[in-house]
C-alpha cells in the first residue's frame, strides 16, 4: 500500500486555500455552548492506514461532535446485533431534512437509516437494551476513547443539559418511535444518552485517528485491534456515503467522493478507504446543516490525492 | 494497475452461484416485449481498464437497456451542458420511487436527480435543444455504437412503439416538467426520444465496454478515446452510486459496493472505478424494480473481487 | 315559504360595501384571454327558490365560469352513473392546491373529490364515455343553457385554446389518471372536453338561474322540471361545502357558511339550500384561486341575510 | 320554530333500524377502559332548541367522550382568545389521519384544525395559559357540568392514565408543537390536561343537552345563557362540519349533512342549526376512527327529518 502523498504539504495546501472562506455559513445556533463558537475556527487531521498524521489549523482544539457521534454507535449497534438492526432501521437516503418526520409516519415508524436523527434514536434504543442509562453513555464514551487513544475525551454536560432542554424535535421523533414500539426503552431514557453522545467533545486529530478503523475493514492498523468485521465496515461506509449528509448526501458525493458524517458542531469525519480517515472543523454552516468550509476542505483535499473513491 | 484476478474463474464462479435463483423476480410486463422475456435467462460480462474480457451465460444475447440510457445521456448532457446541467437536475437520492412525481411538484419541477424518469426526460430535452427527434434519437444510438465499438446496435421500434402507447406516467412527468418550464421542446418530441433511448437493445458484452470509460476517469482504455473529463466521471459515478437503484439505491451501495443502473429490462451497469466495467442481466425484477439476480451477482462478484469502493 | 328580505335592498348594499375594495386580489394571467379582464369588474344576483330575482354590478357581462363547470358536470355524471361515480372519485376534501398532483399518486389514481381538477378530469371522463368529444361538449353547453333558461351561452373559443396551450398541469394529471385506469377516454379527448367546459362564458344572472335546481332538491323552482335527485342534490351541495374551494374550503366554510364553488375566471356560485342561488364575479384571485372580493361579498351577504347554513 | 317531528317515533325508528348492525365496527382497544366496551351498546339522544327531549338505547349509559371535548374546549378557547386563536390553528380540513404528524412538518408548527389532534393540544395549551394543570381540568370540567346542567359529570382517571401511559403519538404531536412555540405550556402539563379532558364521562343525554347552544346561535335556549357569541357558534359548526371526522368529513357531510364531531369512544355529536343537538353512541369504530352504526344512525336519522342543512 504504496501513499506518497506529502501529507503535511496536503494539509497545508488545504488550510491556505480554506483561509479566504472560513466564518463563512451559519453557526449552529439552537444551544448557547453551540452559538459563541468562532465561526472563524477550521481544523484538518489525517491519519493514514500506514500510521502517518498530519494536521493543520486548530487540530487541538476539542469540539461538540454532535451526529458524528451515530456512525459509532452504529458501529456498536452492528456490533451487537448484527443484521437484525435492518428490521428496526433502513439503510436508504431519506431525502429528507435531518430532522425530519415525514417518512417516520409515512413508513410506520422504520427510519430511513440510522445517519437521521430518527434512526439514530432508534440505534440508541439498541445500545440502551444492554444497559442502564449511565452505563450505556460511559460504553460510548469508551468506545471513542478506545478508538483515539485518548482517555481524555469527555461529555460536554453543559451542551448535554441544553440538547435536552430544547430538543422537542428529538422529542417528537421518540415518542413517533415508541408509538411504533421502535423504541424499548422510555422515551427519555433513550433521549438522555442521545444528548450525551452528541455532547461529546474531540479535535480532529482524535476523530479521524478513533475513525480509522473504517478506512481499514475494521481493523485499527496502529493498534491492530479488530473494531468490526471488514463486512460491517464496508456497509457503515455506503451508509455514510448514502446516508452521511442527509438531503446533501448526493451532493458531498459528487463533491468529494468519500464516505463521510458531519455534525452540526461543524465536524465532518470522511473516510478514504484503504487510505485514511480525516477529520476536518469549521462550524459554518451550509443550508442543509453541513459544515459548508469543511465540505470545500474535504472537496480541496480529494482533487490534491485523488483518494475520491469514484 | 496490476489486476491478478482470474476473471474467467471469478464470472464463471458468479454463473455457477446464481443456477439456483434463477427465473426469481417478476419480469417487466407494462409492454408485451419485455412481458415475454424468459425469467431464467442470465449473463455476466466484464471489462476490465487494462483490456481483459470476461463472460458468462447468455452475455451475447440483446436485451432492453431501459433505464441503463440514462447514464449515457447524462454523460452526453454533461459534455454539451457542463454545470449548467444541475439548474435542472439535482443528484441528489430522490427516497422515491423512479416514477414518483411527488417531489416534481414539492421542489417546483426540478428533479432530484438525472436516474430517476423526471430528472432523465429533463436530461434528454437537454440533448433535444440540439437537434430535432430523428438526430436526437440517431446521437444517442450512435454514441453507444461508438463507446460498444459496434456498429450492429439497434432500437427495438417494437418496444419503442410499446411504451409509446402505455407510458401514461411518463407523459405526466413530461408534462409536469413543461408546466414548469423544465422542458423546452414538445412534450411528445421529449417522449419520443426518451422511449427510443430505453429501447436500444445491447448485451452484457457491448454495455459493460460501452461503460469501460467511468471505470478510467472518463478515457476509453482500449481506444484511449477520451469520452468525458475525470471530473464529469467522478460525478457520473457518484450519481450511480447514491441514486443509480431508486429508492434501494442505499441497499445496493451496501450489498455491492460500486457505482451502477438499473434497467426494468433487467439489466445492471456496474463501476469498479479504475478496475473493470461490469454488466450483468437477469430478468426478473425486486419490489424496487432493479433485478433481483444481477443484484445478487454483483454482491457476488465484489465478495470474490473485492472491489467495493468501501 | 316566506322570505321577506328586500333583495333588492341587500345585493347593493353589498355592492356598496364592496367598492372600497375593488381592484383587490390578483388576477389569473396564465392565459391572455384572463389576463386582460379589469380587476375592478365586480357583479352579483341572486335567485330565490320562490322566483325574486336581484342584481347589481356588472350582472349582465358574461365571464369565463372556469371551475364554476364541475358543479354542473358533476350533476351530469351523478344523474348518468348515481353512486358508481365515487368508485372514480371520492368525496372528500384534500387539504391541497386545486392542481396537486401529490394525493394522486399516493392515492394511486382516485382523485379526493370532483371539484379539485384531477377530479373534475375523472368526471368528466365518465360524461365522455356516453359520446364523442364534440357531443359532449354539446351536451354540457346544452345542460347550462337549459338550467340558465337562455340559450345563448356560449364557449369562448380563444380561451378553450389557449388553456389547451398551456394546459400542462391538467395534462400531467390526465395523464397519471390514465395511468391507473382511471380514465377510459383518451387523455387529449377528455383535456378537450375540459377546456371547453372551462370556457363557457356566463354572466351572474346566468349562472345564479343555473344553479337554483341545488336550493331546491333537485328541483328547478321555476320551470319546475328536475334537475336531480333531492338525495344527489344534498350531495353536490356537501361536496360544495367540504371541497368547493380547495385548500380554503374550510375557510370559506366559517365565512360565508354556504356551499359554493369558485372559478379561477373570478366567478363563484353559492347556494342557500331552501332559500336562493346566489353568483358573484370579481376576477382578483386571492393566494388559494379563489374571486377575493367575490369571498368577501358573500360573506357580507350571509351577514346580512342569515342565510349561513351554520 | 315549528317543529312537528314526532321526536319519540323517530329515535325509535333509529334505534329499530340499528338493531341488525350492532357489534359492526371495531372498538377503540389501545386502552384496557375502552377496550373491554360492549360494541353493541347504543343510544341516541335529541333534545331540540323549543326544549323537547327523547332518547333511545342505552342514553343513560356514561361512556368516555373523546374527542368530542375538542368542541367544547374549541369554544372556551375562542371565547377568551376571539379571533387570535386562528394564529395558533387553521380552520382548513387535514385530508390526513387523525394523528397525523406530516403536514404539522409542512406547515411548520401549525395545525389544520382544532378538531385533529395536534390541533386539540393547541386549543388547550391556550387554555392552561389562564391557570395551572388542575385549574384548567376543573374548568373544563365544570364548562360540560354547566352545559349538562348536571354536575354529576366526572371524569374517569383511570383512562386518563391509561391515555398517559400509551399517548406516545400524543406527546409526539406536543413536542413538535412546542419545537415551533406553538406551545408555550410544558408540553406534559398539556398532555395531562388533553388526556383528562378526553376522559371525561358523559351519556348520550348530557352530551345532546350540552352541546344545544351550537344549534341556537350560541344560546342556550332553556337556561337563555349565553354560551359563545352567534359568530362563534357559526364558525364551531363550520369547523366541525369540514373537520369533525378527520378524513372522513366529506363522506359525514354527504351522508349526514349536519355539522358533528366523533370520539373514539363511539360518540358522536351532531348540530342541526335551529333545531336540534344529537349524540349517538355505538363503540363500534370505521375504517376513519368514527362510529360506524353511529354514523349509520346520524344518516337515518336526517333521512327522517329532513335536518340535513343541504
């Protein structure tokens, strides 16, 4: 697996050419820990599946991973239950809003997949099943500091405690959910480790490095601990391609070419299969809620390395 | 590009597997000449970027591509149109059925995306402003003669005839898209050509070497003619990728991993980019309307190859 | 049955109270022949059961009745096929624009009532299934001529035309009826009968005279002569009622408290069951297609007779 | 106000008529309270605006209202907050489910109507906005004593429970209420006073009794007190008449043309204006949620008297 990409080089190119845009989009406004955030800030990390890194920009500098968090609760969830999480959420693009519950209704309570707000809720659900809530959340919680390296990363319970005190869309998506009885758990059980994992707080440098294991078929090649089977990886990844963006997946396909999750903390995790996983911050954001400078550092960094998959 | 598959071994590997599903699916009946298709047929050929061919089963044998057009009218529109194209088509998944006509009116007549009926009829009056039905009609054929490098390939009048007469659903789309203004020439003119592209009749052979140039970043291998630019194949690919299946367009990135299209004539274009252009056909189709068996070859086919994207 | 309103009296006062107002809403423009009317055009008449008859305002000029036609086409199509009708089409009011095509597929081809134009195409489908286009045509135009008692009404053949040149909506929706079965009669026929229906040109003596046989049980006061049945006659007024005027029936509904049916030519026809047909004219449309001032002096009528069924 | 109806032969001839149809329809069983109801009990009541009475089946009988409380707090709401309550909810019939959450998203926060679900929570947060939780259940309570005249009226806690326990629909519908401030009390403040006020217990008697106002102009014509203004009263019928069966109120306004609202106890309140107040009661429920021999009963009963307002 021959890369000689100038890694460092790459970063650097990628945070120049950022420079001109960044404050642009819209900073996530809806809590206040989310709304002081400098819409000025950008951050790019890789680390390839050769154990090289590079970084540029405010790398350091933890923020609210938000719905990045549900590509690895999903993980968990597969983990789990294998296949049969399919009958309690699909694998499709919703066309949706990310927040949308349209189709919840329209299709009895089956999200479109779990990368929507709604079927993440449903992927919760599942963790909950084995587990009271305070240790569900510790189990994630240690699954990310497993996957960086990092017994440092923590829950942010400031944004924890505001999610839950404005999230009556959550809210609504629950109970539409449990009236389907597609959730087990109470409603606000399932709705408290959901702010949780959203709350969570890392840089870049930890979230590309906890997501490499998908670059990899779901062996972390540092460590060489299995994560999930090269068949759950794969998928994870379609789904991300599919699925990662909500009604911007096809969009940030076209542009990029690489699976890839955002946050509305204005994170985007993107995965170069084979290759490496990046993680690039800029807490604009785009129409759709997607990091708009990180998907153009993510577009930048695809035309530099030719790592688009298509 | 070293390639060590025994492709012989590979696709004669996938026909053996697929002898006990054949004749599953419900074969296309809208039209008597699909109607009367044998549901056991079944072919698989490919092409791979450094020459080499492989088939199997009934891989000479001429079938409807159907809905396979759409990924060379598009790439026909991207070369005249360029960016413009995405004024009048999205890509964006659609979550809906390929007739659905719903979101034409939610999103005032601008179709989700160029694979799905509305965005391809927008797609072909975009190729109409050229020239009138007959020249139109004679581009397209001739476009694929070139790209199959066989001058025998033809439109069934037969079929052409068929849909003509019961294509209710697509004369709504059309007229829809005109009432908006998403079509500029006569509805019954963007009609005829559309009916006309689908009815080209090609078999596996000639349609995995008519796609071999996506699989290469938009240059023919073989001929080292260039058809579009790597740019415009990367996002022809992506297309294919995230909307190519409808609404199971998720499930096939996830069980296949590859870029492709479906044709109710029960075909399946498939992209290993920078490997091997693949098709397959088998007849009978799933409830999404995209073959049940040529989707279960190309899952296949990407476990013994491993060529998924993912 | 004694009414002892000074009609007179009350239809200019009515006309008094509107002149503040003329000139409101906005008038249809899609075809030139609507386009040019002067918006300051207001008139009405009523019709009691018990033969008094009072106009003011422009009473005499004829415009074009438009939508006004599906009362009397679906008064047709009741008396031809009685209850074998709602098979084609419900009874229900849609919660959508007049022109919506969403319901339709989602409802796989049964428009939700006869007076939004999906319905009205069904109905008057079943009317053409009794003769060829131009005797249907005939046989419409002869019906108003007959409840109007003055056989001059006439099409207006410029706007018949030019709806048949822009009619892009109606044709989608013919054609997706066509699509499920729902319409027998080929899709260009029955758009025919339709824009001629649309285009019949009546004043608001005409249309209040015309309407009268739905005040009275089906029984038309004056002449005598039956209409339809008083159970059909209960029926269209509920249609009316729920459905007459589409996504603001309810609205209409708590405002005027009669059943009536607007016409995108500026016209509505109200009826007060045992008491009067009532026709107003203004052809400034409000955001839902209804006559905005027409609206407004019916519900200043209702105020001032009682006459709200509520 | 000559009413020469023989009213004791008529409910007679009602209840006679029902005989063969009772046990039709399938009862409300989400909840243990209505579940284990006889489905053939009925019962209708009449009591008429110059003070007669009569009643047939089981009118003694208390059973759970329902929705039916929805016009009763639509009234109280109108009273104290006039005209600027339709800023919080449209008039316009749904065309959807009774629980329907989808146009809620489309139309941002707004319901249709008060007689929906979503609608019905709006009306009540408006009227918790004047007290707490306990005050308000005692307001309404003490509304439908006062109107009954019959300060027996109670309401069933344990179904209110049971509505707690299983309203995951209910407080789907709340929290995307609130998610659009369109309400301002918590949203389990609001369940719990919409889960008590649907609790309540009345027959078939107390109900007609209670809900005369509405057929005389919003006075009730025995006590002379005025209830809500003659405006008001006219937009309650309206309201109920478009919106009263969900996606069923066409259908009840052809068959029944009175103005009424279902419960999912199998009560139905009907209004003839200037007339008369009904209620029905069979558990039995359509396809629609409502009474199915209820609204047969409705239908003969209009069909005697000749009370349909079309």
């Amino acid at each position: 697996m021959s890369q000689p990409e100038d890694l460092p080089a790459i970063v650097a190119q990628v945070h120049h050419d950022m420079q001109r845009h960044l404050g642009r989009g819209k900073v996530a406004d809806y809590i206040p820990a989310l709304a002081r955030i400098d819409p000025r800030n950008f951050a790019i990390s890789i680390v390839t599946c050769d154990g090289r890194t590079a970084s540029a920009g405010l790398a350091h500098v933890p923020f609210s991973i938000q719905s990045i968090s549900k590509v690895f609760t999903l993980t968990m969830a597969l983990n789990r239950l294998g296949g049969a999480l399919w009958s309690r959420v699909w694998r499709e693009p919703s066309g949706s809003r990310f927040n949308s519950i349209v189709q919840l209704e329209q299709e009895k309570g089956i999200p479109r997949n779990p990368l929507i707000n709604a079927g993440a809720l449903a992927v919760t659900d599942a963790l909950l099943a084995a587990g009271d809530v305070d240790k569900t959340i510790d189990s994630i919680r240690a699954f990310l500091r497993r996957l960086a390296g990092d017994p440092s990363i923590v829950i942010d319970e400031e944004v924890a405690e505001s999610e839950a005190d404005t999230g009556f869309r959550n809210a609504s998506l629950a109970n539409f959910l449990r009236a389907f009885d597609n959730l087990q758990s109470p409603v606000e059980d399932v709705l408290r480790v959901y702010f949780h994992q959203c709350a969570i707080r890392m840089n870049t440098r930890q979230l590309a490095r906890a997501g490499l294991y998908l670059a990899n078929r779901g062996v972390d090649p540092i460590s060489l601990g299995r994560v999930t089977t090269p068949f759950k990886s794969r998928r994870i990844n379609a789904v991300m391609m599919t699925c990662g963006h909500y009604d911007a997946s096809g969009d940030f396909a076209c542009r990029v070419g690489l699976p890839g999750k955002s946050g509305v903390g204005g994170g985007i995790l993107a995965i170069a299969p084979r290759k490496a996983s990046i993680c690039v911050w800029s807490p604009g954001l785009n129409a759709w809620g997607n990091s708009l400078v990180g998907s153009m550092a993510l577009q930048r960094l695809t035309a530099l390395t030719g790592w688009s998959v298509f």
